[in-house]
C-alpha cells in the first residue's frame, strides 16, 4: 500500500499538497484493517512522502534532505548506541569543518568573511552566559557555509546542534568559554590571512580538544576497593 501510494506521488497523480484519501477510503481501496492503513502511512511519513498537522488529513509530500538527515541520525543512534554515534558523529564534523575552513581561507568573499567576524563578536559577547552554545554553533556554521552545499550545510544544522545540547554541562563554564572564544578568534585571523594550512591545523585541534574535554573521566578504584569518579 504504501509503495503504490508512493509511486503516484512521485508519478504526480498524486500531486504534492493534495490530502489523502481517509483511511475509509484505503481500506475499501486496498482492501486493508486501520492498523494496516494506519502502519502505512507511518512508513510514508518516515520516508519523507507524507506532512501532517493536527486535526487535518495527512498530505502528499516529497523527501527533503533535512527529511533524510533527520531520520539517518535517529537509525545511526539505535544502531550504535548513544556513545558510539556519539563519537562517529563528532568524526564527521571533524572532517566536515577542516575541509569547510580550508575553503573559507582559500576563497572566502568580503562579505563572507564579515558574516565570520560578526559570528566572532557574538562569541565574544556571549562568554559566561548560557547563550554561549549557540554563538558557538553560529560561529562554525558561518564557516561551512562559505562551502555553499546545501547538503553539508544541513548535516552541520542538524547534527551539530544536537551533539552539543547532548554534552555534559560545564563546571568551569567561564575559563571554557574563553578557551573556545580565543581558538575562534585564531581560526578567524588564519582565515583572514588566507592561511589554509593554518586554519585547518587550528580547527582540527580545536574541535578534538573540544570533544575530549567533556568526556566523562573513567571511574578509579579506591583505597576501600569502592569505585570513584
């Protein structure tokens, strides 16, 4: 069922927008129960072909890469665990933002570079404050996007954001936020001089001190036999 329904989606005989038959109709249409109907359109909407709203009937849709992204990251973290894709998540932004910062020193515009510097000013006004993840993010989303791919953009917005909001929150908040603020400003001034190995040297230094200065420390055995953290 749920694949005929896809197929005139994509066909357009189904066109996007339109609502879709009740579930009345595709039962008697398919000759199906609710809870199949019911697990179809579920299937549907997981793949991106179908929008809901409350109080209104499902309508026809199209995948959208945000669509995608959104559902790989949630298969990613039933499939490894938490941790693990925690980690290959953070190795991907890694390699994402390296290359990113390298085209930012190779080729950025004026103007792209000023949206880098006002990013910065952000950062900067932000330290001690629990706004400061969300400068951080804009800080190095303003970088990937000198890259112009919508595709890697939407990794960043999506990925990005929810492996900070699942880190550990800070003791030391201040000295961390001005530890972080001076490496932007670094990756920024390489940027500026259009230092591409530079940059990237700092930014992959960065983001791996970043990452494992919020791991949790191993557990210690102590003189008691107890464990302690």
């Amino acid at each position: 069922m749920a694949q005929v329904l896809i197929e005139e989606i994509r066909s357009g005989m189904l066109p996007v927008g339109d609502a879709l038959p009740t579930e009345r109709e595709l039962c008697d249409r398919f000759d199906a129960s609710r809870p199949t109907v019911r697990e179809a359109l579920v299937l549907m909407q997981s793949g991106g072909y179908i929008s809901t709203a409350a109080g209104k009937r499902p309508r026809a849709d199209k995948p959208t890469i945000e669509n995608i992204i959104l559902t790989a990251g949630d298969h990613i973290r039933e499939i490894l665990g938490q941790a693990e894709s925690g980690a290959h998540l953070e190795q991907m932004r890694q390699f994402v933002e390296t290359g990113a910062v390298r085209e930012a020193a190779r080729k950025a515009s004026n103007v792209q570079i000023t949206l880098i510097r006002n990013a910065l000013s952000d950062n900067f006004a932000a330290i001690g404050s629990e706004t400061f993840p969300q400068t951080d993010i804009a800080f190095h989303r303003s970088i990937v996007a000198v890259v112009d791919n919508p595709i890697i953009l939407t990794l960043h917005d999506r990925f990005v954001s929810v492996m900070l909001a699942s880190r550990p929150a800070l003791v030391e908040r201040q000295q961390h936020d001005e530890t972080m603020y001076e490496e932007h400003r670094c990756i920024y001034e390489a940027i500026l001089r259009g230092d591409m190995v530079e940059a990237t040297d700092i930014m992959d230094r960065h983001l791996e001190r970043s990452y494992r200065s919020r791991l949790a420390p191993p557990q210690k055995i102590g003189v008691d036999g107890v464990s302690t953290t």
